[in-house]
C-alpha cells in the first residue's frame, strides 16, 4: 500500500496513502488488540521514543521518525481504530495512550526530579525543563500517532483532546507534586537577582511558561502557584529594604525606591508574565512608599519642605513621580506646598510691617512688596508646572496660598491698592521704564496676583481712578499698553468689569474726532487761548468735586463758544463743567528767559490773578476766584510751598494760613524750560461708598436671579448660592442678610408663612 518511492511524510504522499488504505479496507486483516499494540506501535514507536528521549538522539539527527516510519505507525492505528465492532480498538488505544505517557513519567521523570531535589534552585529548575520539553516532544508524536483518535473518538465522545489529556497527565503525576519545591527555586533566584547577582533568565522563562500551560488555557495555575507566593515573597523583601533604608535621607531613599520599581519591571519583561506587573508593582509602592510617606515627606533636613526650600527640582520631580503612583498620594505633597508658600508669603508681608514699623511713610505706592509678591508667585508657578507637571492639586494649594497671602493687608492701604498703583506706575509716564515686552510681562503678573484678590470691584475702583487720571492728564504711555491691561482684565472678570473703562477709552477716541471739529469752529474765535474740551460721559468716569470758580474773560468766551457748539451737535445732553479734571500750559516771562508752566485749570486761573507783580491775600484771592478755604489752600500750596516756587508767599513756611499774602516770585529760575507743577487732588483716591453701593445693587441682582429660578428657597440655601454667584467681591452674610430684608420690604420676597426661614419670589 505504500508507495515504494516514498522519501518523505508530504502531505500528498501522506493522502494518497491514506486513500489508497481506504480503497483497500474491505479487504483488510483484522489486528488483534495485543498484536498491534506490542508488535507494532509499542515496539516501533513508543519504546523507540522513549529511548530518544532518555538520550539515545544522534547529534544532527533532525527527526525521530522518518517518513516510512511515522506512515507504517499512523496506518497501524488508523487500522486499528477502523475495524468494525467488536475490533475496533479506539477506546482502547486512547486509555493506553494516557496509560503510556503516565508510566513514562512515573516511572523516568519523577524519580530524575525528585533526585534533583535539594541540590540548588538552578539544578532543580534545569532538570524540570529538561523534562518538560521531552514530555512536549512525546505529545507531539503521540498526538501524530493516533491522530485519527482526535479527529473521530475523541470528537463523537465529548474526551479531553490527546493534547490535553498528556498535559493533565503531565499536571496531575509531575506538576502537583513538584510545583512547591519549583516555586521555592524560582523566587530563590528572583531574590539572588535582586541582590544584584546574575541569574539565568531564560530557564527562569520556560519554566514559567511551564506554569502557564499548566492552566489549560487559562492563567489559574502561573496565578495561585507562582504569582501569589512571588507577591508575599515580594512584600517580605521590600519590607526588609524599606527598614534599611529609612535612615538615608529622602532623596537617596526615592532614588532607591525609584531603581527597584524599574527592576521590577524590567524583571517582569525578562520572564515573568505581563499580567503581574501592576500587581508587584502595587506591592512594591505600597512597602517602599506609602507605608512611609508621611516620614519621607516630613524629614526635617531632607523631606518635601527642605527641597522645596532649597530649590532641588530634580528630587522634586521624583517624589512627584513617586508619589503619584499612590491614591491619594499627593495630597499631603500639596499641602506641604500650600504651606510652605504661604509661610513665605508671610515673610514678605512681615518685612513690609517691618518697614512700617521701622518709621518708613506708609503710601499707596510700594514696588518693593508687590514685586517680591510677583517674584514669589512667578517662581512657584514654575515649580508647580515643572516639578509637579501642572498637576491640579499644586494648582490648587498654589491658589489657596496665595488668595491667603494677597487678601493680607498691612498698613493704611489694602494690597488692592498697591497693586493698582504699581500698575498705574508701569502705565504712567514718568514711572517705570520699560520696554513694551516688559509692560505687558509685568501687566501679565500683575493679573495673575490680581486674581487671587476676593475685593477685586475695590481694585477697579481703585484703578478706574487711576486710569481717568492718567488719561485726563495725558500721561499714558501708550494706548495700546492701557488697552492691553483693559483686556487682560476682562478675560479675567468678564466684559461687567471693563465695560467702564473700556468707556473712557471710547470718550477719548471719539472726543479726539469732535475736537479737530471744534478746532475748526476756534478759527473764527479772536482769542489769544489755545482751547479745546474733552466730554466724558458721566456713567463711566468716577465721579469728581467740581467747584465754581471765577474764570477768566478769555476762558469764559471759548467756553460759551465750545457750549454753543455742542448744543446745536446733542440738544439732549447737559454739560457741566469740571475744572478740577482740566489741564493748561501758561508761559511765564521772567526777564530774557521764559518757561513753560504745565498745570491745572485752577492752577492757571491762580497764577492769572497774580500776573504783573499783583500781591493779594489768602482772603483776597478766595474772594476773587470765588474759591473755598478748603480748595483754596491745596491750591496755593501746590504753586508756593511745592518744589517750584512760582508764587511768594508770605511769610515763608510750608503750611498756607488765612492770613498769608502772595504774589508772582520775580526771582524764579529752572534749568528746565518745561515745568510740570502738581497738584494734591481734591478728590480721593477711590469712593468707598460707591464700591458699597455697586456691591448692594450685585447683592441684590444675584437674590432675584436665584429666586426667579428656583421660586422657593431656605435661608441657608439661599446665602450660599449668592455667595457662589459673586465672583468680584466676598460679601459679609450679614450684608446678604439686610439686602434680602430690603427686598421682602420692596416685594421682590415674601417670609413662607409656614417656615420663617424659606423664601418664595413673588412675581
């Protein structure tokens, strides 16, 4: 039946055998059980296999069976599993192909593994997968041997595949018994490597696709028998380490703790299966790390607040890594941190006491502490996106440290108003000079502190003052720059906040049209005066004393001209003149030499009284301006007791009294031709009322906001949604309190008549 030119097991030779058996069945001799299973597959294939494996393979041999051989075997069982009932043979050949592979390993693997026992992990773990292979090999060829077993008995009676049932075979007579000593020997030399000696990895990985395989599919065996001991083996190993380095200091110990991870998996790579990583790795935080975080942070020389303190940034980012590995993990890292920047936040303000203290002028005007404050916040802002990766919990404890630290005031004036001031000295001529990169970098800080600020309507007070001095005056440096801060603002706050001074911005710019207008109707003026007027509308400028003053005649005739004009453009706006707010320019002749005065409105309208070696009283010249004390007297100080002398006043002092008299000082020189003469503002800085007053229109707004919404409401409930709603201002409950009052008074509100604590909205 076979082919006598058959030089290899092809699959076509193979068919064509197969085939030819089939044609030829009918005519077959029936093969006894006993003369099949000794003569032919004992005798030719499975002795001869097991003695290939117990060491009688040649050098160089490629196959055990040759083509013939392995045909001749297949067709004796293929025979044997044919014949009809009550010859045939398949469950019969399929318990003693189970019944060989277990004597084989009863009776040549155990014995050779169990003398292996307790000469060394290596020894032991060497044999076993000596053996494991030969048992893969004899599978293998058992399986090609009765193949046809696979294809029909063992499908048509639901059995364990060949396959299967040499491993269970192999499981149940080698693994069981040996899988306590192998575990032992494995973790051995998993602690030999980790004591830094060389192990042999390789075995260590076959011998763990041992344990795999042994799960028949599933991971059951490589979990309970090898993972769970390699993970209290792990723990007690760690837990040994842990003790000996707790002593070094915190950053030699992450140093130590971060390698060890890294061995780890690195060690989970070489030869262990990828689904115990997370779980050593777990094991191994929760011994080197978090069993000991709160000390490692808290070293007084070497934990989180002494790097922090020392600028260590490297050490830093690997606590950071560390640490973040663990639940929760970073919290107390963050809490160090808010402290510790708020400790130094507490220094800055300190020293600024300390200034006062010492005898220096408390003014609305300190760069020094509001650039150590930008200084102490840029630089922590670094560390918090370098260090911390911009993590939201340093994120956080840097805000909660510095809302702490700004809302700190010390002095007279509130950080709301030295911030607002260094900004008015960063935008003003004559303050800071910078170039307009610098502007908006330091504008750009200047926010960033601003934003801590829980009083940030009193900061646009404060600067919205600022900024109509600065554009009355004309000291801006740039428009762009005022624009710039403007918008920086309203990304902050919202277009609410702006819109006032983006107004003022816009009265400009459209005044600067009207006035070349206006300039056109002067031309036809007979006037020695250069005027023009500035119209600002009411709602967005503060609010300004404006008091009545005796004009001069020219000063009178343009404005009734400018009046005239302006009311044929708007016949429904009312103008009212601020003559505290204008500018002028006198020239003041002395001999050959000449100067340039820049002054106020009622500056110039002082020194015109004066003119032509006039001397007056203080009474004199109140009643000739139509000028208060109260006015008067900042006036005149400003021209004869400030640092350009241009009036005389007698007798000499720095204090003006009623019964003082001045004239014009003909003795007055300068080495500038220009002179900018200042004057104390009769207004204050900002309107506290007003603040006050905005705060309890937004107080209100947000309760009829809310309780239109929700229609019925409980106190408490009711507080602390106006509180979350109010994002300018922190407002005192008791405020809340009286302005819900006032609305029930107003009807806005009704008390429930069944619970004086609930709210309804009446609509």
């Amino acid at each position: 039946l076979i082919s006598s030119h058959c030089c290899s097991a092809t699959t076509t030779d193979f068919n064509r055998t197969h085939y030819n058996r089939m044609a030829a069945a009918s005519n077959q001799r029936i093969i006894p059980l006993e003369e099949g299973w000794n003569d032919e597959i004992k005798a030719k294939a499975i002795d001869k296999l097991e003695d290939l494996l117990n060491g009688g393979m040649n050098s160089g041999q490629s196959s055990m069976f040759g083509p013939r051989e392995y045909v001749a075997i297949y067709t004796t069982c293929y025979d044997m599993c044919t014949q009809r009932s009550p010859y045939n043979w398949s469950r019969e050949l399929y318990q003693r192909h189970g019944e060989t592979i277990e004597h084989y390993l009863t009776t040549n693997v155990l014995p050779a593994l169990r003398d292996k026992t307790g000469q060394g992990g290596t020894i032991l773990l060497t044999e076993l997968n000596h053996r494991w292979t030969n048992h893969q090999i004899m599978n293998k060829w058992l399986k090609k041997f009765f193949t046809y077993l696979d294809r029909y008995y063992v499908k048509h009676h639901s059995l364990p595949t060949l396959s299967q049932a040499g491993l269970r075979c192999f499981r149940t007579h080698v693994y069981d018994e040996m899988k306590s000593d192998t575990t032992t020997a494995i973790l051995g030399l998993i602690n030999d490597e980790r004591e830094g000696k060389i192990i042999d990895k390789s075995l260590i990985k076959s011998i763990v696709e041992l344990y795999e395989s042994m799960g028949m599919g599933s991971l059951d065996a490589y979990n309970a028998d090898l993972e769970e001991p390699l993970l209290r083996s792990t723990r007690e190993h760690y837990a040994k380490k842990r003790e000996d380095w707790i002593n070094d200091s915190t950053p030699d110990y992450l140093i130590k703790a971060e390698d060890a991870l890294n061995e780890e998996r690195n060690r989970v790579a070489d030869y262990l299966n990828s689904s115990s990583e997370s779980k050593i790795l777990k094991v191994v935080e929760e011994e080197i790390l978090e069993k000991v975080e709160m000390v490692l942070l808290e070293k007084e020389t070497s934990g989180c607040r002494a790097l922090l303190q020392n600028d260590k940034s490297e050490d830093l980012q690997r606590m950071f890594r560390l640490f973040s590995r663990l639940e929760n993990g970073l919290n107390p890292m963050a809490s160090i941190l808010e402290n510790f920047i708020t400790s130094m936040g507490d220094d800055i303000i300190n020293r600024r006491q300390a200034r006062l203290d010492g005898g220096e002028k408390d003014k609305n005007d300190d760069p020094k502490f509001v650039k150590s404050l930008i200084t102490l916040h840029e630089k922590y802002l670094g560390v918090v996106k370098k260090d911390f990766s911009g993590h939201s919990l340093f994120q956080k404890a840097l805000k909660d440290a510095f809302v702490e630290i700004v809302n700190k005031n010390v002095g007279q004036f509130t950080n709301a108003e030295l911030m607002s001031t260094f900004c008015d000295r960063i935008l003003k001529s004559g303050g800071e000079k910078l170039s307009e990169a610098e502007v908006e970098e330091s504008l750009d800080k200047i926010v960033q502190l601003f934003s801590y600020l829980t009083d940030k309507d009193m900061f646009a007070e404060i600067y919205r003052n600022q900024l109509a001095k600065r554009l009355l005056n004309q000291r801006s440096t740039s428009d762009d720059a005022e624009k710039l801060m403007i918008a920086k603002l309203k990304m902050q706050c919202g277009t609410q906040f702006t819109s006032k001074m983006e107004g003022m911005l816009a009265d400009l710019a459209v005044g600067n049209e009207q006035r070349s207008e206006f300039e056109q109707r002067m031309r036809n003026v007979d006037t020695k005066l250069d005027f023009s007027v500035q119209v600002l509308t009411t709602g967005f400028w503060p609010s300004y004393k404006s008091p009545e003053v005796a004009l001069t005649p020219e000063m009178s005739k343009c404005m009734s001209v400018f009046k005239e004009w302006h009311d044929k453009k708007h016949q429904k706006r009312k103008l009212t003149w601020m003559f505290s707010q204008g500018n002028a320019t006198v020239r003041g002749l002395y001999g050959k030499k000449s100067y340039d005065f820049q002054v106020s409105t009622l500056q110039a309208i002082a020194m015109n009284a004066l003119n032509d070696g006039v001397t007056m009283s203080f009474e004199e010249l109140s009643r000739s301006l139509s000028l208060e004390e109260a006015v008067l007297k900042p006036l005149m100080h400003s021209l004869s007791c400030g640092k350009f002398k241009v009036i005389t006043k007698t007798p000499p002092g720095n204090k003006i009294n009623t019964t003082d008299t001045f004239t014009a000082n003909a003795k007055f020189t300068c080495n500038m031709r220009k002179i900018r003469i200042p004057m104390a503002s009769l207004d204050t800085t900002f309107n506290t009322k007003r603040v006050e007053e905005d705060r309890s229109i937004a107080i209100e707004a947000a309760i009829v906001r809310i309780m239109k919404a929700r229609k019925t409401l409980k106190h408490q409930q009711l507080l602390s949604e106006v509180l979350a709603q109010l994002a300018f201002f922190n407002p005192n409950p008791r405020v809340v309190k009286k302005r819900i009052e006032a609305l029930i008074d107003r009807e806005y509100l009704e008390r429930s008549t069944e619970n004086a604590q609930v709210y309804n909205y009446l609509a």
